[in-house]
C-alpha cells in the first residue's frame, strides 16, 4: 500500500465466513484494495483496507450473510 493512501486512514477489519476464499474473490473484484491479510482461523480473516472503503465492504459482506467485525 502506497504511503499516501495509508496516511488517509487505515482500518483493521476481521470477517466471517463459511466461504471466505469466495468473500475475497468478491472483494477482489469490486476493486476494494487490502493489505496484510491474515488467516486467524479456518472461517475467519484479518486485513487491513482503506477508512474509505469500510462502507462498501460492509455492505458486501453483509449481503452475503457474513460477519464483519
């Protein structure tokens, strides 16, 4: 992630799923950039993504029937 981007806020975020390969494909594919992400447990991520983003990514997450922390 560029400096830039980082400066303008950073959010760490956790999400569940019982398919979470198909969550990141899906967050992939809206273009919603992230960073360190991190397997915690077999349904469950740890990533960073932009202060910006967090509404559409929770958005998505939520029309899935996931868990977003």
């Amino acid at each position: 992630m560029e400096f830039w981007k980082s400066i303008s806020g950073m959010l760490t975020v956790e999400f569940t799923s019982a398919c979470p390969e198909e969550v990141l494909d899906t967050v992939t594919q809206a273009k919603i950039p992230l960073s360190h992400v991190v397997r915690k447990t077999e349904l469950t991520y740890q990533m960073r993504i932009l202060r910006k983003d967090f509404r559409r990514l929770s958005r998505i997450l939520h029309s899935r029937g996931n868990q977003l922390k």
